[in-house]
C-alpha cells in the first residue's frame, strides 16, 4: 500500500520510490530491493502500476526503469486513502467522546 | 568492504532468486544497492541488504511455486510405476516377495497416482506431455542397460541393481506410453473444437 500511495505523486524509479516511502512513513517502512521489487512485480501484474518506458540513462549506460499507477491503480490507491482517513476520524472521534474533528 | 566488492557480492546473492525474478529485476536491485551506498552507511545498507534478502529469497520462490501450473507429468510417473508394479508380478511370477513388493508397488503408485491426477485434471495438457519420447527414450537405454549387464554372469549384489533397473525401465516406459495417449487425446480434442 506504501508502494501505491508513494506513487500518488507521480511516476518514481526503484530508488526514488523506495525514498518516497521512506518519507511519507517518516523512516518507519524502510525497504530492501527485494521487498520493493517483489511488490512491484505483483502490482504490476494485478494492473494497479505500470511501468513506464526508460527516461534517463545512467552513468554506466544501465537504465532506470520508471514506475507510474494505472488508472485502475489511482482509483484504488484514493479509494484506500479515503478509507484510512474515514478510519482514521471514527476512531479518533470515539477515543476523544467527538471532541477531535 | 568497498561499494564495487559489495555490490558483486550483492549480485552473486542475487542468484539464489528464481530465474525469472533475477533477470526481470536483477540489474535494478543491484543499482539501487549502489545508490543507496552512495547515500548511507554501508552497514546500515547491507544490514538492510541481508535481512531482506533472507526474507525474500524464499518469498519469491514460494510464489513461483504457487503459480506454476500443476503438472501431468507427476500423475502419469505414478501411473508408470503403478503399471511397472503389476508387470513386475506377472513377470517374476508367484515367489512371495517379488508378488509383494510388484503389489505394493503397484497399489501405492495407483493412489497416488489418482491424487496427483486429481489436483492436475482442470488443467489444460500442456508442455510435459510433449516430452514423452524423452520418457521413452530413458526407459529404453535403462532396459538396454538391463539386457546387456544380466546377458553375462552376475553376483547377487549386482542382480538386484538390475531389477531396481528394470523396474525403472518399465516405467519410464509406461510413463512415456500415458503421456502418448495423453498428447494424443489433446490433439484429437483441439481438432474437434
């Protein structure tokens, strides 16, 4: 879910994605590639991100490869943000007897 | 350890992945390796490095596991020697232990053959049952090897090696003969659709 709310932004290569994700959990989710490229590869295959074609060349003529969400991926990813500010604001309504809003 | 050492052993780690995985995403877990230590402590990085390839080596193998489509290769090995079973107690004839052990043999690979086939028969015949002749092809170079080496004289030792070798033969022979029928039943079923 890091990895698609990461992606809200904008497309990201693997490096950049896993600094956004660091970011937006303020360093509590911090992957390895195997982690981050494991999720990709799922999320790619369920449809929600894609890969975009190679935008910048490396020093060492590799190239980055750049991930960006689908259409499918944006909706789900909103959808999942909505849902856990929802949650969010119940809880924090119920612990507090409605005094936070 | 330097970033360039660290990196190479990085990639030689990358090898236990499967396959498929390694070569999609090999190069680019390497590069962000590479960027990472260029912005962090290298031991903060490959502490990092290790506990995630130990946790998702075995991940991604299990998913490779998980999607591979059930195989009819297994069920018709079953069936093979479930058949090699029975003509082990028709050939060695009526002595106990050749009847008992041909029996056992014959009814064990029987059910397991029909639980495997079980899992596998929603899925299409595809692939494995192409390669029977190489089914075939074994089976016959293990009963060649059994009717030269028992052709001369041989000790006891060597003999019940070449019934371990006949039973193999006889069923990597049916194996290869159900895999036949299997490709060819496929075939009369794409032809009729």
């Amino acid at each position: 879910m890091h990895i698609v709310l990461a992606l809200l932004e904008g497309e990201l290569h693997g490096y950049g994605l896993m600094r956004r994700v660091a970011e937006i959990s303020d360093g509590a989710v911090r992957m390895g590639p195997g982690t981050l490229y494991g999720t990709l590869n799922r999320l790619v295959e369920d449809g929600l991100v894609e890969e975009t074609t190679d935008r910048i060349e490396r020093d060492d003529n590799e190239r980055r490869r750049y991930y960006r969400l689908t259409g499918t991926g944006r909706t789900v990813a909103l959808a999942e943000l909505e849902r856990l500010q929802s949650l969010v604001h119940r809880v924090a309504n119920h612990l507090t007897g409605g005094s936070i809003a | 350890m330097s970033a360039r050492g660290g990196s190479r052993i990085y990639r030689l780690a990358l090898r236990c992945y499967p396959r498929s995985f390694r070569e999609e995403y090999g190069s680019d877990m390497t590069a962000l390796i590479e960027d990472q230590l260029r912005d962090e402590h290298p031991s903060r990085v490959w502490t990092r490095a290790v506990v995630d390839l130990l946790v998702t080596i075995p991940a991604r193998h299990l998913e490779v596991h998980m999607n591979r489509p059930p195989s009819f290769v297994l069920p018709a090995l079953f069936a093979g020697l479930s058949t090699a079973g029975v003509l082990i107690v028709v050939i060695g004839g009526a002595g106990g232990a050749t009847l008992a052990t041909g029996s056992m043999l014959a009814v064990l690979s029987a059910v397991l053959a029909f639980m495997t086939w079980r899992d596998t028969r929603t899925v299409a015949v595809n692939g494995p049952a192409d390669r029977w002749w190489q089914f075939l092809a074994a089976g016959l170079a293990a009963l060649g090897t059994f009717v030269v080496v028992t052709a001369g004289e041989i000790s006891e030792r060597v003999w019940g090696l070449m019934m371990v070798a006949l039973a193999v033969s006889l069923a990597l022979i049916s194996t290869a003969v159900i895999l036949g029928v299997a490709r060819l039943a496929r075939g009369r079923e794409h032809a009729t659709r």
